[in-house]
C-alpha cells in the first residue's frame, strides 16, 4: 500500500482544518446548547447523543470526499499513476492504496466522532453511567458505513472524471441536487420508493433525529435494510473502480 | 545470450488508429536497442504496452521469458515520454516512492544523485528543476533498482547541446555496465551513436531490423569529382562494384560494394587518366539509410 506522501501532506493540511471545523462546531453547539437547555431538549444526553451527532458531522463527509477526489485526480493530472505503474505496482495494489486511504478517513470521522460525542456527553448530559454512554453506538458504526459509502463514491466518480474539478462540481452536484430532486419527485409526486438510491441509502443510515423532539416519531434506530443498501452500493462503487482502473490506458 | 524481451504480434488499435501492428520483436541481453520512427510512429505507444500502461489490442509479450506480470517491472528501470514525479517532493523523496513500489533494498540516493549530477539540489521541490535536471532525476530513479533492463523513451527531447551529450554519455556508461537498453527516438544520430541494434517503426509497422554496424558498413559511399564529368561519369559506369552514382551538393556520389575501396577507385581512374580533384569516403550515415528504408516501403 502507498499512500503518497503528497497525499499525507494535504491530508494533514485538511485533517487539521477538520479539526478546526469541529472545534467551531463545538462552540457553535455550546451556544445552541444553552439554547436547547432552556427549552429542555436533550440533544447531547447520552443514549441520544450518538444518533444527533452523527446526523450533524454528516457534513464533514464532504471535506472527506474532497480530499479523496483531490489525491485521485492528482494522481492522474500529474501522471504519477502511470509511472507508479512503469516501476512495478500493480492496478490492484493501486486500488488498495486508495481504498487504503477512505478506509483511514473513515476511522477518523469514526474516532473524532466517538471522541467528540463523549467530550460533549460528559459536559453536557445529566447521566453520565457507563451502561448509557454505549448505548446506541451502532450509530457511530452507522456514520462509519455511511463515510465510507460516501467516499467509494467519491473514489468512483474521481477514477471516471479523472479532473478534480469537474470531478468535486459533479460529485457535489449529484450529491446535493441531482438525486434529491430526482427523489424528492419521486416520492412526493408519484409516491414511489426511492431507499435504493445510493446517496439516499447513505443518508438513511442515520435518519434526521431532531424531529422527534417534537413529534416523536423517527426511526430511533439503524435499519437492517439500510445498511444492506448502503453496504450493497458501497461495493458496486468500489468495484467499478476497480473495473475502471484495470481495463484503462493511463 | 539470454531473450529479455520477446513479442509477438502486439497490437494496439486507439480507435480508428492502429498505433502498432503485429509487431514481433525479440531483444537479447547486453543490447542496445534503438527503437527508431518518426513521430507518431507507435513508439511510444510500443513501450507503454510493454510497461502495463497502454492496454493492448492483441498479441502477447514477455519479459525475461516470465510473462508480463507487474512485479518483472521492478527489475526495469523506464522512463515514458516526460519525466513524471511528485512535484511538490523532492529528488530523495520521490526517489523513495519509487525504491519503495520497487522494492529496493538499502537503495544509495545518495550515490546515484551524485552519478547524474543532481546532489547538491537534491532537496528541491521536483517542480523547481529544469528539464535538464528532471531528465537526470529520471535516469536516477531508473537506476535505483540497479535494473537489469533500462528503457528511455526520447530521453534528450528539448535539451541543449550540452545537455543532450551529457544524457548520451550517460547512456552510453550504463550500456558498458552491461546493462541491456531500449531507446526510443526519433534522432538517427542518437541512435547511430548509441545503439548496437535498431529496429524502424513506421506508421505502426517495423520496417526494418538489423544491427546498426551492418547497416553503416554495407557501402560505402565516395564522393568524387573531376574537372571532366562526362569522363568521370563514363568510368564509374563501367565499373562493376560501383551500384549507383548520383550527383549531389556539386560532387558525384558512388556507392562501391564492400570490397572495392576508395583507394581502388582512384588507381583505377588514374588509370583511365582522369584526375579526381576531389575524391573523400564518407561513412554512409544511418540518416541515409533510414530515409531509404521509409522511402521503399511506400
Ligand atoms: N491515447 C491515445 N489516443 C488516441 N490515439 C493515440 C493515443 N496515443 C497515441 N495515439 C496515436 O498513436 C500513434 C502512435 O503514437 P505514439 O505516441 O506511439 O508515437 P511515437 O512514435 O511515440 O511518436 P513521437 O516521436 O512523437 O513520440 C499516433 O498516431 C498517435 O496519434
Ligand atoms: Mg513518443
């Protein structure tokens, strides 16, 4: 596996950044804490604090994508790939290299997110007991599941475009107006189903928690048939890629 | 002498454009192999096939008799086109990333910067270097293998005189190490002065293979003039050895057959009592040669 140093380089400048966010993050929170206390609702409570945070670091998904596009595009407008290849490295090894890299980033939005959620838990949430803290934590397997979805997508439309700029426009794009006008259509006009959408099936995994303070009727819970969706997507991206970079010139 | 490298019937069709047709090939240890065509001949595009970066159409080919798996390439130090390397990193650092895919041992960067004559700005960003310096960090990162097999693909494209000789000279130390070397090119004369065997590619097609001596030494070419032309061009007809003459840039120029020298001509002609006032051997140049063999196929 090579991650290239390059690639470490920019990560490390936009892991830092990430952190940068988060700690804005936080005080904006703390903020819309003291908020949420007088009013009484109990987003950072443990047992419900790893569904609400979950759902808001969802964002932090796109700086990921960015970076993961970044490090393919690079590769090949810098034509490093192709002498990667003339020195020996396979196609798979490649693959597992970049793989490799979303795999990281991962666990990094896995990890910033427990330690984010036990920080802010244990300032903030009246029961603090070990039994609660774990409880519901599969969401932060789901946000896992879910980045990782998100970044074998990213990977795949950045192997297809091969230019970081059209390749984030698009991404972004298909993202955040494509597909959810086209489901939004579906859904609201013609009441079709749309859970087999890919960047929808990523977003199902961990569904809009904050409702239930007033209505009191969300999925509390990380759906069987979600995962199956988002995982099944998951693979279809990630062996695209691995059609795409085995069967092309570079 | 043992097969390095062996094709059979590579093919490579972009579309429309066959880029290499059917070409087989077989080059043995210790050569210096000229890949010789004008631009856009399939060269590169050979190459690439042969490096796992260019898929091909069809046919086959084999790297010391094991195939075209990934990891032979670790033991072939090449370099495509332009060299390509991590432009925000330095030479150490992307000599690295290639020791690293190459499995490199104990790699000495060090030493090899030193050998192509890039030490002292070994701690520069790659894209602060002239093409010069980038041409010798390439030659260093093939190196760094201490590969059996190099391959240059147009290594002197876009340097100064300076910077061309040295590239050359360079090539020529590593071929007497005893390393086998395929150079592509479209220069004859860097062919003629650097290659032991050649092979012309034209449009996709090998045209021709031999050794470069054989080719220069198959004739000799005279030139020759006399105040008398007519005279002159009566004698040099009658003589046997003598296959063709032809008048160029003021002087008659004969090509003899390879055991008539320039030192028979003459007596022969003074002989004949016709007094060459100019009469020169002049070593058919593969230029010549190269011209012929893309002109007869046509
Ligand atoms: N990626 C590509 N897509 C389409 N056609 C290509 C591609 N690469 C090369 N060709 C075509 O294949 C032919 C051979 O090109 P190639 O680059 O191998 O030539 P070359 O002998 O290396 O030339 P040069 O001396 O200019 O480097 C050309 O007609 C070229 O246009
Ligand atoms: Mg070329």
């Amino acid at each position: 596996m090579i991650i290239l140093a390059l690639f470490v380089l920019i990560y490390f400048a936009v892991g830092l950044s990430f952190k940068k966010v988060i700690d804005w993050f936080i005080e904006e929170n703390a903020e819309g804490f003291s908020f949420f206390v007088d009013s009484g609702l109990p987003i950072f409570d443990f047992v419900d604090i790893w569904q609400n945070l979950a759902y808001i670091t969802f964002l932090f998904k796109y700086i990921l994508a960015f970076v993961v596009i970044i490090s393919i595009c690079l590769e090949y407008s810098n034509k490093t790939i192709r002498q990667n290849f003339i020195d020996g490295l396979s196609r798979t090894e490649f693959l597992f290299s970049k793989v490799g890299l979303i795999v990281f980033l991962t666990l990094l939005s896995g990890i910033l997110l427990t330690i984010l959620g036990l920080i802010l838990g244990m300032l903030y949430s009246p029961v603090t007991s070990f039994p609660f803290v774990i409880t519901n934590m599969e969401f932060v397997l789901a946000h896992m599941l879910e980045v990782f979805g998100f970044l074998s997508f990213a990977l795949f439309v950045a192997t297809l475009i091969r230019r970081t700029g059209f390749s984030i426009v698009l991404f972004v794009f298909y993202a955040t107006s494509i597909e959810p006008i086209a489901t939004g259509i579906m859904k609201y006009q013609y009441e079709l189903p749309v859970w087999y959408f890919p960047i929808t099936s990523f977003g199902n995994l961990v569904r809009l928690p904050f409702e239930k303070y007033i209505f009191r009727e969300v999925q509390d819970y990380v759906a069987l048939q979600d995962v199956l969706v988002a995982s099944g997507w998951t693979a279809i991206f990630l062996y695209l890629t691995y059609l795409l970079i085995k069967k092309r010139d570079v | 002498m043992s097969t390095v490298l062996q094709t059979n019937q590579l093919t490579k069709h972009f579309g429309r454009i066959k880029a290499v047709q059917e070409l087989d090939l077989q080059i043995e240890t210790g050569q210096v192999f000229g890949i010789l065509g004008p631009n856009g001949s399939g060269k590169t595009t050979t190459l690439g096939m042969l490096l796992g970066v260019t898929k091909r159409t069809s046919g086959t080919f084999s790297w010391f008799e094991q195939g075209e798996g990934h990891a032979l390439r670790k033991r072939i130090g090449a370099i495509l086109e332009h060299p390509i390397f991590y432009p925000f990193l330095n030479s150490i650092e992307n000599l690295k990333i290639a020791a690293h895919i190459k499995d490199v041992q104990n790699p000495d960067f060090d030493g090899l910067l030193k050998t192509v004559g890039l030490y002292d700005r070994r701690l520069d960003a790659f894209k602060t270097y002239s093409l010069g310096m980038k041409q010798r960090l390439a030659i260093a990162t093939a190196l760094v293998s201490d590969p059996d097999i190099l391959i240059f693909d147009e290594p002197t494209n876009g340097l100064d005189p300076q910077g061309i000789a040295d590239i050359r000279k360079m090539i020529v130390d590593i071929a007497e190490m005893g390393k086998t070397i395929i150079l592509a090119s479209h220069l004859l004369d860097e062919v003629q002065k650097v290659c032991s065997d050649f092979m012309v590619l034209k449009s996709g097609v090998k045209v021709f293979q031999g050794k470069v001596d054989d080719v220069l030494n198959q004739k000799q070419r005279i030139e020759v003039y006399a105040d008398d032309e007519e005279a002159l061009r009566t004698a040099l007809s009658e003589v046997n050895q003598v296959s063709s003459v032809k008048f160029e840039y003021g002087v008659l120029v004969a090509e003899l057959n390879e055991e008539y020298s320039a030192r028979d001509l003459n007596t022969f002609l003074y002989e004949r009592g016709i007094v060459a006032s100019h009469l020169a051997n002049v070593r058919s140049s593969l230029e010549e040669q190269f011209l012929s063999i893309l002109d007869e196929d046509d």
